[in-house]
C-alpha cells in the first residue's frame, strides 16, 4: 500500500507568474474552511486544503525532476492552472497538463487567470495547447479570476477552496462573510491596543529598563502581526482603506524615532510598512502617495542594505523599491527622476550579481534593468542611447539564452531583446540595420516554433514576427520578397483564427496583416485590391471592438487604417476626398486618449495628416522636434514639408541620408523620382 501523502492540488504555473503563484500557494495552504461543511454528497468536508504541491517549493534538490514532477501529479486530487500568454506558451505547463489528463478528467482541472493577464485576452488563448485540445469542440472550461475587475482575491480563494473541498460555494460564502465581521472587530479591538500600546510608549516615562523593553517587544510584536496575519486577511477582502490605516499607524510609531537607534527588526518593519503602503497607494490610484511611500521604502532599505553589505536579500529588497519609486516617477511624467531611478536600479542589480554570479534571477535583473531604461531613452526621443542600452540588454539575455537553450522564456526574453534593437535602429532612420535585428529574432522564433508545432501562441507569435520582416522588406525596396512572406505567413494566420475565432491577438495579428495587403497592392498599382483590403481590415477591426479597453483608440490600429484612407484617395486621383479625411483623422487624433507607447507613432501620424490637409507648418511643426527619432516613414514626411516650404535645403540631407541608409519604401522613391518639386531641388543632388 503507497503510504506517500497526497496533495490536495498542484499548481502550474510559468516563471513569470510566479508571484501570483505564491500568492495562490499560500492563500489556499493557509485557508481554514469553517466547521461542520457538508459536501455536495452529505458528508462532513475537511477543513484544510493542505498539501498543495507548487514544484519551485517541493523539488528540492531531486536528480529526476521529471519523474517528480509525474510522480506529483499522480498524488494530485486536482490540477490548478495558472492562465496567462506565458503560461500557454510554456512547454512545462504544457507537458503538466497532458500528463494529469492521461488518468483524470477536465472535470479535475481548475483554470485560473493570472493577474498580470489583460483584460481583452480571450481564455482560449491563455489555455496550454494540451488542455485546449481535450475540450469539446467550441466548449471553453470555467475561469477564476482574480483580478480586482472581477473575482478579485477573496472570492478567487473561495471559489477553489469549495472545488477542492467539494462543497457549495454559497456555504463558503456565508461564512466568510460571518467571519469577516467578526474579523473586522477584532481588528477594531486590535488597533485600540496597539494605539494604547503605542502612546504608553511615547507618554509614559518608564521607570524601569526592562519594562521598557518589554513594553517595546510586545507592541513590536503586534506591529509584526498588523503587517503580516492581519494583512492577509485584509487584503484578500479588498480592504485597502483598513490596510492603508495600518501602514500609516506604524510608520507614525517608527517615525518617533531615529533611524540610526533603529535596530535591525524594528527597520525592517518599518520598510516593510512603508513598501505595503506604497503598494496601497498605488492600487488606489494615488500616485503622489505611492511615490512618497516608495521613497521612504526605498531609503529604509537603503540603510539595511548598508548595515550589511554582503546581504543579498537585504540588497534586493532596495532594489525592489528603488524600481518601484522610479516606475510612479514615469508614472507622474518625471522622465528625469524616472531615469536617475532605473539607472539605480541597474547598479544595485549589478552588485546583486556581484555577491552571486551563479544567481540566474540576480542576473536577470541586470537585463530587465537595461530593458526598462532603454524604453525610457527611446520614449524621450533619445534613440542612439536607446539603440546602446538595448544592446546591453540582449547581450544579457543571450548569455542567458545560452545557459539555458532548452528554456523558452529565455527564448522570448531574447526575440524581444532583439525586436527592441531593431526599433531602435527603425527610428534612427537605419532599416538596412534593423532589418538584420528583426531577421535574426524571426529565425530564432521559427526554429522554436519548428520544434512545437502543437505550440499555437508561439506559431502566431513566428507568423507576427515574419509580418514584421516583410514590412521592413517592403521599407528596403523588397516588395516581391516582402508579398510572399506576407502571404505565406497570412496563410498560417488565417488558419489559426479559424481554429479558435475568439483569440483576439491573433486577430489583431489578422488584422495588421491586412492591413499591410493595403499597402502592397496600393504600391503595387492594384488601387482596386487595395481598396478591397482596407475594407477587410476596417472589418476586422470592428470584430476586436469588443470590451472597454478595446475600444480605445490606437495609432498603429486606427490610426494606420486612417492613414491608409489618405492614402487611397490620393492615389485615386480625389485630392479633395483625401483633404477630408485627413481632417477627419486630425480630430480623431485630437480627441483620442494619448499613450506612452505611442508618441512617435502619433507624431507620424500627425505630420502626415497635417501635410495631406494642406497645413505645412504645422507638419513641420509636428515632426522636426523629434527628427532624431522619427522613423524613415516619418523623416520622408518631415522633407516633403519642407519641400512644399520651398526649403529643399533642408529636404535633401534627410532623403541623403534615408538613401544612403537603404530605404527604398515604393512611396518615398516615386515621390522624390516623379515630384516636379523634388526635381528641381533633390533629384540632381542626390546620390
């Protein structure tokens, strides 16, 4: 007879979610079910749903980490799934759900969606392609979601805790509910000892030493259970005004004292509190708080750090809210505080490796770290220093990739490593350049995607990448290469959206490939196919309005296929149709909701909407204070205003320049051939 315990469930789950499977791990191993539950079958449930088996806390150090991982699932009443893009691309998650089908029923499975999933994502696409091929045909499996919009944590942990203990979630609900109340009063008892605690020790003048520092250890004890028991049952109730009290009243006991008479526990605490409150605040929508706590957090830790320099924990923990404190900085529109603050961020993930080389996930940070100021850089327009700190990051990325080759996420760390560069060089008007970039990671993703053929998020992934190849070809002149690599990779994504029609990414992928047959067949002079694609993509894109968040205007969606418009109707030889829509595209632009993410985009956009309105200072006034960054698409624009200016001095250094970079864009070489105003001023210079 096998005495071996089983678990009451295990959870799969991508690195990158981890968090969120900590939380869960701990949410549900903690959670105490009320007594005398009746099952859906009349007996007496059992009250705690321990052990739940998460393979990073149980492998320990076993040779055959695949045999554990069987032997898991085998002793497992019940597969928890943690749902996000990266969990449905993970070839782990994907063999852990296969091999649980093999000996127990769907009915065993439990999806939850991951926090950090967005909203739009469709659940069939944050499925592991095992467990997507064992549900019927167009039949998806319920979700829990924690996300704050929906679930959220507190009904999440009841809805698993009652399939687990196999009873009724209305009984769960109930309770809870009795008990929260009950929970609520304590804590209001709670805070009233903590209050008197606390003024006994600023009032009262203690005779005697020990009683002082008995005094002292029994409202830092209960400081500690404020910040951790009490926490826990706070939050998953979404009591964050509660949580915000707490934090705020033991950082007013912490701030009566100095730092430097702080003791190493008491410091702590108090970084402790502050980052919950940062954490609080920023939940709530308060930023100006958040950036506050987070400073406050971040010099606390700073000061531990210091205490003990070859801490790595301790070291980390600044990091952490150094990160924090320059993330609600860029949050704030305080680029310059932001950038100081991820600078920072990358020295002290530097150091991190420095203490621990052989740390993976301290050298990782060291990537990221690079990955987030690069963004930075390349936001402000500043792309040559963007262009080096990407590199530094793929440099990063790829030694990772090579330490572990069999590691898809490293896989992907690298191809956005890559695609990042090749935007780099994009916007600083080098598409011979960024065509290698985006070359090299197409490459990387087609042998993956070779290998995992039953993998459909990374085979869409491939068909976007090899989009993103052909237009960077239909850029270098390469419009026959360019139109079959888009065909050929439109195929595939056809297929895949017939597969499952309610994935809104590969529509979305759908979508931008339509939307490059536009501009195939308009360059190509088929004005008629061209029209009929634009109308398929206006189509398609109707289909992805649904849902608040994808309704939102987008320059490289709607703003494309604005453009395209213009485009179309001054091929057609209707000048005054054109001018309409152009205008009708600069009031869109105006009352479309701006984005970090899409500034240059929206200046093209700008700029050549101003220019096919007639307005050529504003064009110009649109796009030369971002000349340095503007794509070639964007530099073309930026010259033919100037040369309807009548300023073709300063047009012909800029089509030079594209020409000796290699841009070749069909457009851009029949205007600067066939213009009677280019005649004149660029044709005889040019080289």
């Amino acid at each position: 007879m096998d005495s071996r315990p089983r678990y009451r469930a295990f959870i799969s789950y991508s690195h990158q979610d981890r968090k969120a499977a900590e939380w869960l791990h701990r949410a549900l191993e903690t959670y105490r079910a009320p007594r005398r539950l009746a099952t859906t079958g009349g007996e007496v449930s059992t009250r705690r749903l321990t052990p739940i088996f998460r393979d990073r806390d149980d492998l320990s150090a076993s040779p055959d980490l695949g045999g554990v991982i069987r032997d898991a699932l085998d002793r497992s009443d019940a597969l928890i799934v943690l749902c996000s893009p990266a969990s449905a691309a993970s070839r782990w998650v994907d063999q852990e759900a296969a091999h649980f089908l093999k000996d127990h029923g769907l009915g065993q499975i439990i999806c939850v969606i991951s926090p950090s999933t967005p909203k739009a994502a469709p659940l069939a696409e944050l499925l592991p392609p095992a467990l997507r091929a064992a549900l019927p045909t167009g039949v998806e499996p319920l979700a829990v979601d924690p996300r704050r919009d929906a679930d959220g944590p507190r009904l999440t942990r009841l809805k698993i805790a009652a399939r687990l203990l196999d009873v009724s979630l209305d009984q769960l609900v109930q309770r809870d509910a009795r008990r929260g109340m009950r929970v609520m009063a304590a804590f209001t008892a709670l805070a009233l000892v903590v209050t008197l605690a606390m003024g006994a020790m600023t009032v009262t003048t203690l005779k005697s030493r020990q009683i002082a520092r008995d005094q002292r250890d029994e409202t830092e004890a209960l400081v500690a259970y404020m910040l951790g028991d009490l926490r826990e049952q706070l939050e998953p109730v979404g009591r964050l005004d509660v949580l915000d009290g707490v934090s705020a009243k033991v950082l007013a006991y912490y701030g009566k004292a100095r730092t430097d008479r702080l003791d190493d526990r008491a410091l702590a605490q108090r970084a402790k509190a502050q980052t919950l409150l940062g954490t609080i605040r920023e939940q709530r929508g308060d930023l100006a708080g958040a950036r506050d706590a987070f400073g406050q957090a971040a010099s606390t830790t700073h000061e531990l750090a210091a205490r003990a320099p070859g801490n790595g924990e301790r070291l980390f923990d600044e990091a952490q809210n150094v990160y924090w404190l320059a993330y609600m900085e860029w949050r704030q529109g305080d680029t310059a505080a932001a950038e100081r603050g991820f600078k920072r961020y990358g020295e002290l993930a530097q150091r991190l490796v420095k203490l621990d080389p052989t740390r993976a996930d301290w050298r990782l940070e060291v990537a990221y770290a690079k990955s987030n100021l690069g963004t930075l850089l390349l936001e402000q327009g500043r792309a040559e220093e963007a262009l080096a700190t990407f590199r530094a990051a793929l440099a990063a990325f790829e030694a990772e990739r090579a330490r572990a080759p069999d590691d898809q996420d490293r896989l992907v760390d690298a191809v956005d490593a890559h695609a990042w560069v090749a935007d780099s060089l994009v916007r600083l008007g080098r598409p011979r350049e960024a065509y290698a970039e985006r070359e090299g990671a197409a490459n990387l993703l087609a042998e993956a995607s070779a290998r995992t053929p039953a993998d459909k998020p990374l085979v869409a992934r491939n068909l976007a990448a090899q989009l993103a190849l052909a237009r960077l070809e239909l850029d270098l002149g390469r419009m026959a290469q360019a139109r079959v690599r888009s065909d050929k990779a439109m195929e595939g994504l056809r297929k895949l959206v017939t597969l499952d029609p309610t994935n809104a990414r590969w529509l979305e992928y759908l979508l931008v490939g339509q939307m490059d047959a536009v501009d195939f067949a308009a360059w190509s002079s088929r004005l008629p196919e061209a029209r009929a694609a634009h109308a398929q993509a206006a189509a398609t894109l109707a289909k992805l309005r649904t849902g608040d968040e994808a309704k939102a205007w987008r320059a490289d969606l709607d703003g494309r296929l604005d453009q395209q418009g213009v485009l179309l109707a001054q091929l057609g030889g209707d000048p005054a149709q054109a001018r309409g829509l152009a205008l009708a595209q600069l009031e869109r632009l105006r009352l479309a909701p701006g984005s970090r993410e899409a500034v240059a985009e929206r200046a093209v956009l700008n700029g050549v909407a101003r220019l096919g309105a007639g307005q050529l200072a504003e064009a110009v006034l649109a796009l030369s204070p971002r000349r340095g960054s503007l794509s070639p698409a964007g530099r073309d624009v930026l010259a033919r205003a100037y040369l309807a200016q009548g300023r073709g001095d300063l047009a012909d250094p800029i089509v030079r320049n594209l020409r000796k970079n290699g841009y070749a864009h069909p457009g851009f070489l029949a205007f600067w051939r066939d213009s009677p105003l280019a005649g004149a001023t660029v044709k005889g210079g040019s080289t």
